[in-house]
C-alpha cells in the first residue's frame, strides 16, 4: 500500500528535493512548513500544509487528517554563524520544537523518523576522512541543537521504540537537474550559491572567511554532496525501516575535501568569469576541515552517489542561479 511521508521543512532546500524524489518514487507526499524560511512556490510535490513544528496543535490536526506513515524532519535553522549570534534561536527552534513534533509522532502512534543531522557536530576533526564512529564535538550552538536531537532519539528508542535513521551531512550542495529547485536562502550563507553569485555580479565580491586554516592554501576545506545525492540516501533510509531493519546514523559526504578557493578556481573554470574576493577573519564556529567517509551508507543502505564529481554539483547549482537572475 502507498506510504504516506510527512516531509517538515519540505518548502525549504533540501526537504523540497526529496518531496521531489519521494513523489516520483510514488510515496505520497504531505509538506508542513511553517514558511518562515521556506518558499511556498518551492513545494511543487505533494499537499502543503502549512504550520510550524512547534505548534502542537497544528500538529495534532496535521496528524489526524492525514495517515502519515514515517516522518523526515528537515525543518531547522542552519546557518552556523548566526546560531553563534543568537545561540538560543537554535536551541530553541531546532531542539525544544524537535520534541514538540517526536510528542505529537508518539501521541498518534508515528514510530518511523527520519532526521537531517550535520557532519559539523564532530567539530575540528581527530582524523579524516571522518566516519560514525568519530568523537562527537558540536562546538557551536548550530551542530549542538543537532546533536541533542540525536541523543533524544537515542533515548526515545529506548524508552518508546521510536526508530530512527540520522544523516549526518556534509555539504549539501547544487540543485535539481530539471531546473524547478535549487538553493534559496535569505540571507544566503552557503558558500557554492554565494561564489557563483559573485561570479554572474548578481551578488556581492565573495568574503573568504579566514586564511590562515591548518590546511595547503588555509582556508576551509569542507565535502560537497549534491541534493538530490542526499536524496536518494533519503529514500533508502526509509525503506530501511520500512523494512523493520535497526535505527542507525550515517554520514553522507563524498569523501572529497575542497577548500574554499578550490571552490572559487572552479566557479571560475565552469563560468568563465573571474570571482571578485575579498580576505576576512574567519567566521565564529567554523571548524577547519570536514571530509567524510560515507562508506557506511554505501555498505548498509546500498546508496550510490550520482554527482562524485565536484564540477557536476557545482554546474547544477550554476544552472539554477542563471536561471533566477
Ligand atoms: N565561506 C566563506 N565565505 C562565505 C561563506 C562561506 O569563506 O561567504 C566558507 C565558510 O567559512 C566555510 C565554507 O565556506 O568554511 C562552507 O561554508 P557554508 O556556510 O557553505 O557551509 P557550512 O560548512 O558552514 O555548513
């Protein structure tokens, strides 16, 4: 029988892809998002209702009308250096209304969660590439409101029988190959958007964050992984617990490390166009290198990334931002 998939945050980057994929994998598809970040003309796939994950009550009349069979919790703030700002913001928004959303899963006997962790909760790493079993180091208020949401699913495993596939992502980046999404962010953060910004002068001269990182040319070195690569990852984790198998936590990376410059020379190959910079401090929270190894989800889930290559992520996320200016 059809499964249907309630998909929070599915207005925004990442959720509105895999709303995307799970349509086409004939999953039926309910969008709830609160509109505050997301954009309502990006839910192209499935029936939006609109609210936020904090509001039980909304909750309780999104649980009742509709037979949801497991939930991907995409909705969260995401930008590291504003949750160094406003540390509560996060704490609040991300973690407390998490609990709101896992009460109201319980109270209407939802049992299947599927969670968007971030790689940055290892913090500056002991060794790389990174896998699961690396200490656990959320050095800003961002990667702790994640890792607390992790634990909490531990314990409610234990104590509810809640299951739970965590993905702990890299750097998502580029956007669908058909051109309907992309990334859209206000303000952006994203370093891959904000580079091919600068480069079609649609945006400001790129501000490079700090250059005196403990890497070759020192500046940050993170792994880029396209969406809709994080998607497919999406569905497998799904139907993994479709398939009664055990609740687990992956990384999902492509194993690569680019540093910010790299990610400049490359815009500049595929565009043609010199990227105007300029050198900054670094920004508060940023770690210096993030490389995953996603070997785990390979061996358990079967998943297979689609976009390896660096030029492929970042000509899709060039083809969206052509076609917004
Ligand atoms: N970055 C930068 N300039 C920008 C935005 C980002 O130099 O305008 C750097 C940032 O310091 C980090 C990397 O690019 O090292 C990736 O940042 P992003 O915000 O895209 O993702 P994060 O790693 O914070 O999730």
């Amino acid at each position: 029988m059809q499964k249907t998939i309630l998909v929070t945050g599915g207005a925004g980057y990442i959720g509105s892809h895999c709303a995307k994929l799970l349509s086409k994998k004939r999953f039926r598809v309910v969008v709830y998002d609160s509109l505050v970040r997301g954009y309502r003309d990006a839910v192209k796939y499935g029936e939006f209702f609109q609210g936020d994950i904090g509001d039980r009550a909304s909750l309780d009349a999104l649980f009742t009308s509709y037979p949801i069979d497991a939930v991907m919790h995409f909705a969260a703030f995401i930008a590291v250096g504003e949750s160094v700002e406003k540390p509560d913001l996060y704490l609040t928004n991300n973690y407390e209304k998490t609990l709101v959303l896992l009460d109201a899963m319980a109270a209407h006997g939802v049992g299947k969660f599927i969670f968007s962790s971030t790689s940055a909760l290892y913090g500056d790493p002991q060794y790389v590439p990174i896998d699961e079993n690396h200490p656990l180091n959320p050095v800003n208020p961002y990667s702790r409101s994640k890792a607390q949401v992790e634990q909490t699913l531990r314990e409610r495993e234990a104590s509810q029988g809640l299951q739970s596939v965590v993905f702990r992502y890299f750097n998502a980046a580029g956007a669908d190959s058909e051109g309907e999404l992309g990334e859209r962010h206000d303000p952006e953060t994203h370093l891959a958007p904000l580079v091919i910004r600068a480069a079609l002068g649609a945006g400001k001269p790129l501000s490079i964050f700090g250059t005196d990182y403990d890497t070759p040319d020192g500046t940050c070195v993170r792994d880029y992984i396209h969406v809709n690569d994080l998607c497919s990852a999406h569905i497998l984790g799904l139907e993994h617990l479709f398939a009664g198998r055990p609740s687990d936590v992956f990384n999902l990376g492509n194993g690569n490390g680019f540093s910010v410059k790299e990610i400049v020379a490359t815009v500049e190959k595929i565009t043609g166009k010199k990227v105007p910079c300029k050198y900054e401090a670094r920004r508060a929270g940023d770690v210096s290198r993030l490389i995953a190894n996603a070997e785990k989800a390979k061996r358990v889930l079967g998943w297979k990334t689609d976009y390896p290559d660096i030029r492929d992520i970042i000509g899709s996320a060039l083809a969206f931002q052509k076609g917004r200016s």
